[in-house]
C-alpha cells in the first residue's frame, strides 16, 4: 500500500486536495483551449471613447457672426442659449461676450431651455451618433435621454410641463422623419402619428418628414412642417406645410397651404401668435399670424434662406424663440441674432462676440509622386480563371488576354490582335481558352486560342456584343450572351447592357466562323455556366429570380436560390442613386434594387437588394455570392419550387450553411475547375480560398474539440466517483469502522487516473501549441527568404493566399524638346517678392520642354532655347496650367466590355482638362481605362479616382475593420484616395479618417446636402467636401474652419444642392447644341438629352423641373462663398461632375465666379489648388520648371476675361501637343486622331419621298 495515501481521514483529506488541483487544472485547460471569439462592438456602441478622435489643431478666433445659428431664450427673458459650430454657448439677452456651455469634438446643436429654464435639451453626437440629450446649466448632470447611434434627430422642444421631449426622430442617418415624445429621465419614446397620408404618396416620395414640433401654450396642440420625402433635386415648391396635432383627439389638421411652404412654428407664449417661415420670391421670409382672426402678414423679409431644398438636418430654418411677454422674437439671420418686435417696429441687432477653440483632427494630407518608370504595371487583372490543373491563370489586363504560370511565371499574351479581349474561359481539358473580343468599328467575336499559343480562331460569324462565355462539360459547346453590336457602338451615357440580348452557343471545336445557335432571350438574367455532372441544364443568374437553369431550348425554368442583404442603414438614401450599388461584375442588362414584380418579394423590412451574382459550384452543391464587394459561399438544398431565400443581414438565422470569405473584399470570383478553391482579384491580386483546406481544417478542429470534450467528461466523471468513493470512505471513518482495502485501492486508482487525464490534456495542448509554432515559424521562415505571396496567418481565420501578378507595357512618354515662344505665361506660381497677391505673369516668355518635363520657363530674352528644340511660336496666346477637375465623372464608363476609345475622355482633354479625378467611379473598371492611358492605348487626360465609394452598407465594427476597408485603396486600388460616401455614424466616419491617415490615403467625402455632416467633416480633418454646402449665405465662423482643417471644397455647382442645378442656368444662356467643337467629341444623342428639351429626367438631370427663373438659382448665393474662402486663403476646386462633358468644366469655373471672386483666384481653383487638393501640388498645377508638362495655349486672356478659359488653341498633356480643336497631335508627331467609333448617320440624305413639303 502506498505510503503517501494513509487511511486516516487526515491523511484522505491531503489526497483529497491533491486531486482536485490538477481536476481543477484540467478542467480550466479543457475548457478554455479553444479562444473565445472577439465580439466586436456594434457601431456606436458603448465604450469608454465613443468619439476615438482626439483634436490635434485649433481653429481659434473671434466670431461675430455665424452660420446657421439656432438659439432659445430662457423663461425668465435674461438669456439666450445658441450653436455655433457645434459647440452651445449662452450669453445675455442684450449681447455682448458669450460663454462657453459645451465645447469638444461632439456637434451638439439646437439647445432648447426647459421650462424651469435650470436645463437645455439639444442634439449631439457625442455618443458615436446622433442622440437627445439633457443638460443642467449648472452643469451637475448630462443625460443622454435617446438610445442607439444610427438615427437623425433634430429640434428638440420641451412639452410645457417640462415632463416631455418631443423631437424629429428619422429611421437611419437620413430619410424621412416623425415626432416622438420622450420622457426627460426614460429612453423609450412615444410616436406621435401625425396627419394621415396616403401611403402610395409616401412610398412614392420616400416617406413622410415631420419636423420643427412647437406647443401651444397649454401643451394641447403640437405645431410641425412636414413635407413628403427627405428632399428633391431641382425641386418645384411647395415643399412643406404646417399642421397642427391635437393632442386630446388624435387628429392633426392642415393649417397651411402656401407655395413658398410654411416652415419652423413658433407659438407665442399666450398662444396669440404664430410665427412661421415661408419662401417670396427666390428668398424667406418670416410670417405672424393672429390665431385668434386668421389675419397673415409679414413679419421681416428676407431673412435666412430657408433649407427645404436639401435634407435640413438642423430644421429647414434656424431654431428661434417669443421672448416671455410675447412683444418680440429673438431670431438669426445674416450671421447675427436679432430682437423682432411682433408689432413691425423694426428689427434690432443683438450683438454677440464668441472666443472660438475649436478641435480639429490631425491634418490628412500628402504630397504623392507621379510614378514615371518607364514600364507600367497593371492596376488590374480582370476575369481571372485558373487552369483545370491549377498550373496557369488566365486573365484581361490592358483589355488584353493573358496567361500566366502559377504558382510562378511571366505573364504573356495568347494573342497579338489590336482589340479588346474579354472573359477568358478554360476548356474542360485545359487546352484551349475561349474568350471575347471587342473593337469599336466592327464589333466583337466569340474566340478560342490554344492555351500553349498559336493563332485563334473566331467561332461566330456575326459580329455582335459578346459576353461572359462558358464552356458545357463536355466541351462540346461554347455558350455566351449576345447583344446587337450597335448598342455598345452607340453608348453614350449609362451602358444599362444591350436591349434583346439572348443566349447562344457555337460549337467549340469550329475551325471556321459560323452562325450561333439561339438559346433563348436572357431578360435579366445572365453569366451562363454547368455543373459538372449536369450538361443538359445551362444555370444563369438573375436580380429576380435568383439562381435559375433551364435546357438548352431555354424551356424548364427552375430556380434554385435566391439571396439578398442590405446596402447599409436603412434611411441612409444615396444623394446620387446612380452612385449608390457596387457590383463588381455586372449583370447585363443590369438595374438596382428589388424589383416590384418580384415573385419572391423581401419580407424582411429595410433595404433589402439582391445579390449581384450567384454561380452555382461545378459539383452543384454550392454557390458562391457576390454583394457588394463581399463573397459568400451558401450551400445549396433543393426544396422544390420555392427556392430557399437567404437573407445575409443574419447568417446565424440562415436555413443553410452560409460562409463569408472575405472581409477587405473582391471581385470576379471564379471556382476552380474542381469546385475546390474559388479565386477572386483585387487590383493585380489573385486571391485563392482553399475550401478544401479550409473543410479539412474545420474537420480537425472538430475532432480535436471532440477529444477535449471527451477529456472534459471524463474528467467530471472520475471527479464525481471519486468525491463518491471518498464520501463513502469519510462515512466509515466518522463511525469508527474500517475502509475496505478495495475502496482505498478504488480510490487510488481514481486518484492515478485523474493525474493522468490532467497528463493526457496538457500533453494535446502542447502538441497543438508545437503545430501552431512550426507553422508559423515555416511562414516567418518563407517571407525572411523574400516570398510575399505567404500570408502569415496567425489568426483562428482563414484567409485566401494572395498572389501579385505583375503585368507590365512601356509607359507612353513623348520624346523631344520643345519651346513654346513668345506668349504670355500665367503661371499659377507664388509671385515672388509680391505681398499683394498679384498674379504671377510672364509677358513674352517662352517654356523648355523636354519629354514630358518642363525644364526652363521665363522671358524670352532671357532663357536660352537649345539648337535641338522645335520652336512654336504662341505670341499672342495666353499660357496657364491645364486645367483641374477634381470631381470628374465620365456619366459613366462602360464597363466590362471596353470601348477602344472613351469619347467622354477626349472631350474633357479637348476643352482643356488634363487631369481628372473621379470621387466615385462605381466600378473598378476606371483602373483598365487608366492603364490604357498610361500606355498610349487610349487618348485622354490624366485619370485618377477614388474608386468605388465607401459606404455606410461596409458597416464599419471599429478602428481594425476600417483600416481592413480601407486597404482596398491603399494595397490594392492604390488610388492614393478614397471617398468617404456618408459612411456611417460620426464614430464611423472618424475610424475612417484616423485609418486614411495611417495608410496615407487623402480621402475626400460626399457632402450628401447636408450642412451638419459636412461641417463634422471639416471638424475631423476630412481633406476633402464633394458638392457644395446646401446654407447659403455662410459667414466667417465656416471659412475660418475650412481654413485651418485645410479642407478643400468642390462645390460643383452644376449640380447645385439647396436649390436649382446650375446646369439649368447655362443649358438657357448657352448654345451647346449647335457649338461645333462639342459636337465633334460628343455623340449628338447625348447633347440633344440635354439641350433640345429641358425638364424631368433631361439627359439624366433628376427632379421635377428643369427650367427656372433666373433669379430662381442658388448657385450665385454658394459662390459668395467661394469668393470668401478663396480671398481668406481657403480651399477650392473645381468639379464638373460630368453634367456636359468638356465645356461642363467650364460652366462650373463661370458659376463658382458668380460670387464675384477674382479671375485670377478662380484660376487658382482650376488648377494649383486642385493639384494639391489630390496630392499632387507639387507635380501639377502650375508653369514651374521640373513639373510635368500640363499647358494650355489659350487665344485670349482669363483675366481680362475668365470665359476665355474655353478658348483654346493647344493642349498640352504630359510634354505632348494637341490641336485644340480636333486633338490632332502637333508635337513630337504630326498625326490625325484617329476615331475608332463610328459617325453618326445623319438622315438629311435619306429621301422618303415627302422632302420639301
């Protein structure tokens, strides 16, 4: 008997101990071996920094007036709270010094004084997003009285017995909007139903919006404005209404009906007064009405222009207030407060002196280099489908077919065919490739080449607009999708795909073109493909239907899945709907949103969109997803007619396996011939997910967790005989009787086999511990001997092998010296010695370039032009820097299938614009165009883009998941910019400046008409504002703020926002119609959209109106502002937004002048400050030498004139020279543009026998 276990029950109680040690021991290990998930917070959720940015610069200064001012008078009429930046200050009820009430990073606006006048109730965002909150003067209690993080609220109002809060609450971060009552001390509201509308009008208009609630003094009646819908473009009034809810019945009544709409009531406190603002011709007024007669008239006019023409995130005018006794209102207008007798005495100024310190992020912004390599390397592979043995890849770059050896190799051409070629497919047996090919005259062909090279041969006889080819199993077959060649030709705007396409086949083994075989019309689905062990069954995807097959007659339709998901917070409504989906492939022809035919409709509510692609596994038993820029993979379970519909907003409540394969993101996923692995690109990245790996991997972890449950329960089960053995044990013991030697020899054997399962769990830790060592230490191994393609993946997540493919062509670089003598230079440079702000000129100057540099720039006498140079002589002409457009939008590009030749590119580069940069680019297909340019492929301008925007559907989790969005652009696009699409919540948008700025990204944002987002925008740094603020006038609080966040704004005024698109102005005063110079770049059916009939929909001009009178426009308002900032140093650049290509530039560079700025500042907005708001200052904008060679050789002065900026004689882009008018090179070469897309027929020539009469 072992000694060291003694009978005694002393001695028991030490063995006891010993025991459960090592259980415990064991019992720890067994169950926590497996890591807990991290569960990331929700957006905005609660945290010790809901806000994560830190202010690292002040905008101080002292402010005299403001922007947008919302106040209130406290009940005792002594003084006055108001906003002012996002920061509440309070001051007395005469004027003079303000206070500081609540200062920081939040935005906190509208401070409403309770009725005891001891609290303020006011809206910010401290909280990650926008909430109701409650604050004590004395500053002893701040309560945050709404919940959640993803909601707008706006003007708060205290019921009059200080209980309740009633505010405008809207359904996301946008949209329409309804009033709740809160309790001040409750988070849980009560909805106020509002007036009944007709549901179709509120379908059709996005909804109700039910705002700027005020009490009768009795607390009985709720006065509001609603209009239906958040707002509209170029819109037609009235917009809003007042009525009135009664608080006893239920019932709310219409109290309004003007055409200027009433807007923002206030109630007199002895319920005598209404006050209300209303539009008068192009501006508002206040209006008072006796409520006791009826009686309407004037109260002060003009006054703020009101906001019913954007999304009036702090009310559609500013928050106001009676003064106790009802003799006045305190009310702001023209960036001051002012005191407004009711009896028409006149108004009088209450002045106010704010000592502003405002925090700022840090600064975003970089100085980039323009790569000048003498090889390109492609942005983008597209298609990429690996071979049936895994050992190759094949794949468009440069809109060309190339193949590549895997895991290593040379990528090389199959071909040497001057035409576009697209979706390369793989032959069964991996010996050939079909493909696509396309050229703007003659249209495309179905092609196969052999995989090892030699000459291909095209397989349809029919030149037509091929797409998305698959090979049947057999590889008997070769099926496409096919659309009248004319439709692609002809494209000159939003390619939606070809009308009547239908799917064909040819046989695969053709020698010779031959006619194609009619499947059966497509409608809308499209991406043919098989499965494996299914050729009579062709599967094909649809928006509507899902995941559909049918039989090579087109004829038993089944449908196997359906999938949707949501694009982001629901009421988050896109300002450009056109911008708003991403697809990565796109499915011709194509539409967005679920379609109101559906036979599946979405049950679920919120934007619920279908999945862009749905491919079915060459097994069958699976398919991979594409929404957005994610892939999925979901298991198939055929359950009938009905297909499982799989929502991916929750995969956890999925009715079959759904797996999510990426994160950062992906396009043009494609299975491996054996349904193994599927792969996907990025850029020039290949992505592979190992399934089977994956599957494998999934399988172990699985035994392993099996083993160590067994452990567990074999554990607990020697635990729980062994504390029985020793009960029994202590019981003969504690009645003096003897343990039999077998339950000693029991429970020592118990004792043995406890310490043997702590052995055997400590030992399987160790040895998955080793394994996850080995494998790491292999990865740091493998990347310290310069293999990238590794990915040390570290994690208890898969992620897909990357691997770069480099594809290189000769960057296109003229060769030569050139001077440009004798004209007149503006150089856009610093003026040096001058202290006024005069412009630099050069009169009779001359410019040395040498390729696509500019060596020498300044009077003519005094640089010496080498013997070698070609000499142009420009006397007379006027020389500045190619233009700028800084939010360019070619409306759009086709993607796909490419074009040879973009004509929205060379009207761009005709009118002068040598550099573009498109913020939202919808598809990633701008990175080939560009590629296509850097090579000499296609003539054009300088493209750079953000990309595809980043919108509020990435759901951003926290700091980590936006820096993983945002390596798309960084690591992939390498876009050196990002837009910031209205991406979420404030907590959102600053993890994704704070991750931009880590990665060196200069992100720009949309400004969405949104005046208190685009001022956070400011406030965190954001480099960048697309569109212009909706407010006008804005005062100097805003310029000073834009100053020092050294924020550039684009306020592209052609597409106005708070008012008519300026595009309308120019469209009435200008002849672009018959201007021959547009004609010859601009296909005649996108100018006749636009000129020969204005109104709904003109040549894609949303809104209900398309003429206005003049003095209807805003955009002169707005352009005050431009001349303030660009007096004060501030930040402006030029955008077209695409409206008109070419002459667009210029209309905008004409209406940002309405305001009167300067000719030469509003050349400064054209060109320097455009450089440097994409980060490339120092590369561009200006006649300097070392830059690149950017010029313009105008026939008149922009000074003396600014609408001479369209009067062009050369082009010079990147050291080349081009005729002004017909973009015929003049230098290095002397040649003739050659015009790839077919001339329009004009039908004058045509008789139909009736001519002349």
């Amino acid at each position: 008997m072992n000694p060291a276990y003694g009978r005694t029950l002393k001695a028991v109680g030490r063995t006891a101990l010993r025991f459960f040690a090592p259980v415990a021991a064991l019992t720890a290990i067994a169950f926590t071996v497996a890591p807990l998930a991290a569960q990331p917070p929700r957006p905005g959720g609660p945290g010790r920094n809901p806000l994560p940015l830190r202010g690292a610069r002040t905008a101080e200064f002292t402010a005299t007036e403001g922007t947008w001012i919302s106040l209130d008078v406290s009940p005792d009429g002594q003084t006055i709270v108001f906003d002012l930046l996002g920061d509440l200050y309070t001051m007395p009820i005469t004027g003079g010094k303000a206070s500081p009430l609540l200062t920081g990073m939040a935005f906190e606006v509208q401070p409403r004084f309770s009725p005891d006048g001891e609290s303020v109730a006011f809206i910010s965002d401290r909280s990650g997003g926008d909430n109701l909150w409650t604050m004590r003067l004395d500053r002893t209690d701040t309560t945050q009285v709404s919940r959640g993080n993803n909601n707008l609220f706006l003007s708060p109002e205290w019921v009059p017995d200080g209980e309740y809060i009633v505010v405008s609450r809207s359904g996301g971060l946008g949209g329409s909007a309804n009033l709740y009552m809160y309790n001040a001390e409750r988070s849980s509201p009560i909805t106020i139903p509002g007036a009944p509308t007709s549901p179709i009008l509120a379908a059709l208009f996005g909804g109700i919006k039910r705002i700027g609630a005020a009490f009768s003094p009795d607390g009985r009646y709720i006065w509001y404005a609603q209009s239906f819908g958040d707002w509209e473009y170029n819109a037609r009034l009235p917009r809003y209404q007042l009525y009135r809810y009664d608080r006893e019945t239920g019932t709310a009544t219409l109290m309004t009906n003007r055409y200027g709409s009433a807007m923002r009531p206030a109630i007199s406190p002895d319920g005598e007064w209404l006050v209300y603002a209303s539009r008068y011709n192009a501006d508002t007024g206040l209006r008072k009405r006796n409520l006791a007669t009826g009686d309407e008239e004037w109260l002060a006019y003009p006054v703020q222009r009101d906001e019913q023409e954007s999304r009036a995130p702090v009310d559609v005018y500013p928050g106001y207030a009676f003064l106790p006794d009802g003799s006045a209102i305190v009310v702001s207008y023209g960036g001051k407060v002012w005191n407004v007798p009711m009896d028409g005495s006149g108004p009088t100024e209450i002045p106010f002196e704010v000592d502003v310190e405002l925090s700022i992020g840090p600064s975003v912004k970089f100085d980039y280099q323009i790569d000048t390599t003498a090889m390109v390397t492609a942005s983008q592979i597209r298609s990429p489908v690996v071979s049936p043995d895994g050992g190759r890849v094949a794949f468009t770059a440069f809109d060309r077919l190339w193949v590549r050896d895997l895991p290593e190799g040379e990528a090389t051409r199959l071909t040497e065919a001057d035409v576009g070629e697209f979706h390369p497919q793989w032959s069964p047996d991996g010996a050939s490739l079909a493909y696509v090919t396309w050229d703007d005259t003659d249209g495309g062909h179905i092609m196969r080449v052999p995989a090892a090279g030699g000459a291909p041969v095209q397989l349809t006889g029919t030149a037509a607009m091929y797409y998305n080819v698959a090979w049947s199993p057999d590889g008997e077959r070769i099926v496409a999708s096919r659309g009248a060649a004319r439709d692609l030709m002809e494209a000159s705007g939003l390619f939606f795909g070809p009308m009547g396409a239908e799917f064909v086949w040819v046989p695969a083994a053709a020698t010779a073109p031959a006619a194609a075989t009619v499947i059966s019309p497509t409608g809308l689905r499209d991406v043919a493909h098989f499965a494996s062990d299914d050729p009579d069954r062709i599967y094909a995807y649809s928006p509507v239907e899902g995941l559909v097959s049918f039989r090579w007659d087109g004829t038993d339709i089944k449908r196997h899945l359906v999938v949707r998901g949501r694009q982001g917070i629901a009421g988050m409504a896109n300002p450009h709907p056109d911008e708003w989906e991403y697809l990565p492939r796109r499915v011709y022809p194509w539409r967005k949103g679920p379609d109101p035919t559906d036979v599946d409709p979405p049950t679920e509510p919120g934007f619920a969109q279908p999945a862009g692609l749905i491919v079915l596994s060459p097994e069958g038993d699976r398919a991979f997803v594409q929404f957005g820029n994610d892939i999925y993979i979901v298991d198939l379970a055929e359950v009938g007619s009905a297909p499982p519909n799989i929502l991916l907003t929750n995969l956890g409540a999925s009715p079959v396996p759904v797996r999510k394969l990426t994160d950062v993101g992906g396009e043009f996923p494609a299975w491996s011939p054996d349904g193994s692995a599927l792969n996907w690109a990025m850029g020039n990245v290949l992505f592979t997910y190992d399934l089977d790996h994956v599957e494998s991997e999934e399988a172990e972890e699985e035994e392993t967790a099996h083993a160590r449950a067994l452990i567990r329960a074999r554990a607990m089960a020697i635990s729980d005989t062994l504390s029985d053995k020793r009960a029994e044990a202590d019981s003969l013991e504690n009645a003096d009787e003897e343990v039999p030697e077998e339950l000693e020899d029991e429970i020592t054997r118990l004792q043995a086999d406890s310490v043997q399962v702590v052995a055997d769990s400590l030992m399987a830790r160790a040895d998955s511990i080793r394994e996850a060592a080995e494998e790491v230490a292999a990865r740091a191994s493998a990347v310290r001997d310069g293999d990238k393609e590794i990915l040390a993946d570290t994690t208890d997540t898969y992620e897909a092998h990357e691997r770069r493919i480099e594809v290189q062509l000769p960057r296109d670089i003229p060769r030569g010296l050139v001077a440009l003598r004798g004209g007149r230079i503006i150089t856009m440079a610093e003026n040096p010695g001058d202290t006024t702000g005069a412009p630099h000129v050069i009169e009779n100057g001359v410019v040395v370039v040498r390729d696509n540099r500019i060596v020498e720039v300044g009077v003519a006498d005094s640089v010496e032009i080498p013997d070698s140079a070609q000499v142009i002589d420009v006397s007379g002409k006027t020389l500045v820097p190619g233009y700028i457009d800084t939010h360019y939008h070619s409306m759009w590009l086709v993607p796909e299938i490419h074009p040879q030749e973009v004509w929205q590119y060379l009207a761009t580069l005709a009118y002068g614009v040598t550099t573009t940069r498109d913020p939202q680019t919808a598809f990633t297909d701008i990175l080939s165009y560009t590629d296509r340019v850097l090579t000499g492929g296609m003539t054009g301008p300088r493209i750079y883009s953000t990309g595809p925007g980043v919108f509020n559907g990435e759901n951003i989790r926290d700091a980590d998941h936006a820096k993983t969005i945002l390596r798309r652009y960084s690591e992939y696009y390498d876009t050196k910019t990002l837009k910031m699409y209205m991406s979420g919540n404030r907590q959102q948008r600053q993890w994704i400046i704070q991750a931009a700025r880590e990665l060196e990204l200069m992100p720009t944002t949309e400004g969405g008409l949104d005046y208190k987002i685009d001022m956070t925008h400011a406030i965190d740094g954001y480099p960048g504002i697309e569109h212009n603020i909706p407010v006008a006038p804005m005062y100097s609080d805003v310029v000073e703020l834009f100053k020092e966040s050294e924020t550039t704004n684009t306020p592209t005024l052609l597409v106005s926002y708070g008012g008519p698109f300026g595009e309308n102005y120019f469209y009435a005063t200008e002849n672009a119609h018959d201007d021959p110079k547009l004609n010859m770049f601009v296909p005649k059916e996108n100018i006749d959209a636009r000129t020969r009939r204005r109104g709904s929909g003109a040549g894609g001009s949303p809104g209900p109106v398309g003429w206005f009178l003049e003095e209807e426009h805003v955009f002169p308002r707005h352009a005050e502002f431009v001349k303030k900032m660009l007096e004060d140093d501030g930040r402006m650049a030029v955008g077209s937004h695409g409206q008109i290509q070419g002459v667009g530039f210029h209309w905008e560079l004409w209406a940002m002048a309405a305001g009167d700025a300067s000719n030469h500042d509003m050349l400064r907005a054209a060109t320097i400050l455009g450089a440097e708001a994409i980060g490339f200052g120092e590369q561009l904008g200006s006649i300097e030498k070392d830059k690149f060679a950017d010029i313009l050789v105008l026939n008149s002065d922009p000074l003396d004139d600014l609408r001479n900026t369209v009067d062009i004689r050369y082009v010079m882009k990147d050291g080349r020279l081009y005729d002004g008018m017909t973009l015929d090179e003049v230098y290095p070469e002397e040649r003739t543009l050659e015009r790839r897309r077919p001339a329009e027929t004009d039908p004058a020539s045509t008789s139909a026998g009736i001519r002349g009469n």
